[in-house]
C-alpha cells in the first residue's frame, strides 16, 4: 500500500487492474491558458495571507477505538464502530500483491483480484453481480502491479449484513477462474492497456518511474500485453492458493457494527479457512540514480508537453516522513502551493502544476508535474527548476510553514469524519506496524516540523542535479529548449 499526498491521477480506463501506482497529482489538461504576465511583473516571493482563518492551536484529534481479535486460523480482525449511519464497509486485506508476481508474470496478482468476483464454485458471475446489486451494496477487488498487497472490499446496508457477507465470504473463498471468465477478462482489458498506454500522462508516468527504478519490480505501473494473453486459469489458481490464506490476510469492518455481534458470523463465514504457511517476500534494495536526466518521449505535432520532475523519496515508516509533507504541502500539494502560484498565477503557463509524495514498504517517489502548451515549454521547465532550487537553497518563510501545518492537520481532521479514511488510516496503522498512538499524535508530529527540517530533507531528495525529468511532446520543438538543463535522450512512443 502507498500512501499518497495530493490528489490521483484518475485513469480513463478505471477498472483496468485498479493499478495502484505512484500518483504524481492532478494533471490538468492544457489547452488555453491564460495570457502571461508582462515582462518585469512577477509575483514571485508573494505571500498568499487572509485567505482562510485559522485556529492559531493545533488541532486535537480524538479517535474512536478499534477492537481487535484473531481466528483460530490466524485471520486478524478489526472493528471500529460508528453507528451513525446504518451501512457498514469490510475490507480484506491479503498480505501479497504485485510485488510478489513471478518475473515472468508480472501483473498475475493484479489478474487474481480483478477475477476474484467472476465466479464462484456457488454463483455464476452474473449471479454475483446481480445479487450485490439487488442488496445496494458494492463489491471489488484490486492489487497493484508494485503493491505488497491485495484488496476486496464490499461495503453496503446494516440491514443486509448478512447476505452480503455470504457473497463476500464465497468471493474470497472460492473463485473458480474458469477459463471462460478468463478469456472474457482479457478480451475487456486488452484494449484497455492500449488505450491506457496512448495517453501522455501514462507514457510520462511509465518512463519516470523507469528512470527511477530501473528494473526493479516497483518501476511497473501497467502489465505487459503478452503476460496478459498467456495468463492461465492455472496461474491464477496458483497465486492465489499460495498467498489468499487467513494468516496472510486483515479484516477490517467499520460502521453501524460491533464485534461482540460480528464474531458468530465471521466465525461461520471464516473460521474455516485453512490456514498455511505463505511464501515470503524478498524486496531487492532500490538504488538512487547517481545523476540526473532528462528523456523526451515524441509526440510529433503535439500541442502540450506533459511534464513529470522527481526522484526517489523514502519507505513510510522514515523518519522524514513529516518534514517531506509538510514540504510537498509548500512545494505543489495544492493550488496555495509554489508551483501553482508560479505557474499559473504568476506566469500563466498552464492550468495547474502540482507535486505529490509516495510511500511504502518499498522506497517511493517525489515529484512535481503539469501540462503546458508546446510553445512556453522552455518557460515551464525554467519555472520548475527554480521552485527545484529555492526550496533547498532557501529556508521556507514562517507564514508558509504555519499555513502549510494548518492545511494539513484542517485536511486531516475532516477526513475523519469519513468512515472510509478511517478504516484506511486502521489498515496503515496495522500493515506499517506503526504505534497505536500513531494518528492520535499525527498533528503534533506535523506541528514540530521545522524551516530547518524542510530545507534539509529538500536537499537529501531534491538535488537538482540528480532530478529525472521526463517530457512528452514534440520532440522537434522541445528538445531545443531542454537541452539547456543538460543532454536530452529522445524516445519515440512505443
């Protein structure tokens, strides 16, 4: 699981394996911006104040109290209660995903969970669809291609717990992964790899991440063609008989419930499930880029250029992990932020610019991105490379570090008022082991960030010097203006 900062890059092709990838913020379509600020008029350096009031204290969280008990079979559940509204949301998470594809399968986790519910030795896919449907609930299923995990979730009515955690129980128990299912599976996704794969966003995203990764596992954010065609029934059943077991897996249910009244029926629904012993997973160490690049990838006639600019950040539990979202909050998280303000308020070079942080238990990324018309790319890449420099080699002002913290421990407080941010702040806390106290003192940890621990961990993971900087456009246009940051290596879209 990856923990983001800022808002996703949404795929146009959703369901395609739920990729859980690095999200870079959202990526704004450029096609007319606004004009540009006349020459000699920058904003630059301005202070944004008395946009929000807010509270001079820092917020004190009170969070409700999960329960916790283990099957015999090794199954863990949690259960946090809110009876506020009568539905309740249930959430398996299986301990394997992506990162534990063979080699030469890459994308078999991601292939197991989207066929989980496409029938069962009970129900027919059809049967399952229809009968979640008739109850108002929801049910799915999705691994990341370089997660450590794999996830069905099923959420619906009080009123109907008990049918929907028979079809949940039977989806995660008994998949079938017959061989027509499989081929309807590949027949739909197929052309949405393709699809995918047109989109510039995508290509970005793909070659930064190879830039970053090399070869390691982590690097994939869309499975190969071919592994999808020779994918076999057999494969699936495979993975999912070595890794689908109740001592690799959580449960976690939230809402209208409680665990004094689940426990017969869980006991029933998994009690059991066999348990056995899982296969471990070994995650080759990731190894920093020791110098910066720059890739165009070529679009011949394209209008915009889209832009991914980053590296390497840190595993979740780092301890920079506060001083590097107070940072990103500064840096591009949102349109207060640098980036935006430079961009598109000050310069008018596009819609929006943003940056975003992944975490994980494998090392994750930082990176800023955004799209800006063909013409002003020049004018883009020297704005970014400017905010790159000024947050290591400045110090943050006090009035930015305040409205950063505020922004981010506000943002915090509200989404628990969400039941689903709660369960997956529950899921965090459990899979990263992190203390039981973690997200009570989650704004304390925000608050002690320093201007000091900004700069410093600016100049650990943005060394200039060391960015790896993708561009998708036209390369007969660009590649002028870019070479002035260093040698440009073109790619032509594959």
């Amino acid at each position: 699981m990856k923990v983001i900062i800022r808002k996703k890059i949404i795929l146009c092709a959703a369901a395609l394996f739920c990729i859980a990838a690095f999200n870079l913020g959202s990526v704004h379509a450029q096609t007319n911006p606004s004009a540009t600020q006349p020459a000699g008029q920058s904003l630059k350096g301005v202070q944004l104040k008395g946009k929000v009031p807010v509270n001079g204290e820092t917020l004190k969280i009170n969070l409700p109290q999960a329960q916790e008990t283990t099957l015999s079979n090794g199954l863990r559940v949690v259960v946090l209660e809110n009876p506020k509204v009568p539905t309740f949301s249930m959430q398996l998470v299986v301990l394997s995903g992506g990162l534990n594809d063979p080699a030469e399968k890459r994308g078999l986790a991601s292939f197991t969970a989207g066929l989980l519910r496409e029938g069962t030795a009970k129900r027919s896919s059809r049967e399952i669809a229809e009968q979640i449907e008739s109850l108002g609930a929801s049910l799915n299923a999705n691994a990341g291609l370089s997660s450590f995990s794999s996830v069905i979730n099923v959420s619906g009515l009080k009123s109907n717990f008990d049918q929907t955690l028979g079809i949940f129980a039977d989806v995660v128990r008994n998949p079938q992964f017959s061989a027509d299912e499989v081929e309807k599976y590949k027949n739909r996704n197929l052309p949405q790899i393709q699809f995918v794969r047109s989109q510039s966003q995508i290509l970005a995203q793909e070659k930064f991440y190879q830039s970053i990764y090399g070869s390691h596992p982590a690097g994939l954010i869309l499975p190969s063609p071919e592994v999808l065609k020779n994918i076999t029934s057999a494969d699936l059943a495979k993975f999912y008989s070595a890794y689908y077991r109740p001592n690799n897996s959580l449960l976690v249910i939230t809402g209208d419930v409680n665990l004094k009244e689940l426990m017969p029926k869980l006991q029933a629904a998994f009690g059991d499930w066999q348990k056995a012993e899982v296969p471990q997973l070994s995650i080759p160490p990731v190894s920093v880029p020791d110098k910066g690049h720059i890739f165009v990838i070529d679009r011949p006639g394209s209008v915009q250029t889209t832009f991914i600019i980053g590296n390497l950040s840190i595993e979740r539990t780092d301890p920079d992990y506060f001083p590097l979202v107070v940072m990103n909050q500064i840096f591009g998280a949102a349109p207060s932020s640098r980036l935006f303000t430079n961009l598109r308020e000050d310069k008018g070079l596009t819609y929006g610019a943003y940056s975003g942080l992944s975490t994980g238990k494998v090392t994750g990324a930082f990176a800023a991105n955004s799209e800006v018309r063909t013409a002003v790319t020049g004018d883009a890449m020297r704005e970014f490379m400017y905010e790159f420099k000024r947050i290591g080699e400045e110090k943050v002002t006090s009035q930015e570090l305040e409205n950063a913290k505020h922004a981010i421990v506000g943002s915090f407080a509200l989404s628990l008022e969400q039941p689903a941010n709660l369960q997956q702040y529950i899921i965090q806390q459990k899979i990263f082991n992190l203390p039981g106290n973690y997200w009570k003192n989650y704004p304390q940890q925000i608050a002690a960030v320093s201007a000091e621990d900004i700069q410093r961990v600016a100049q650990k993971y943005l060394d200039p010097a060391k960015l790896q900087i993708v561009a998708v456009g036209d390369a007969a246009v660009i590649r002028q203006m870019l070479e002035k940051y260093g040698a440009v290596e073109v790619t032509t879209q594959k």
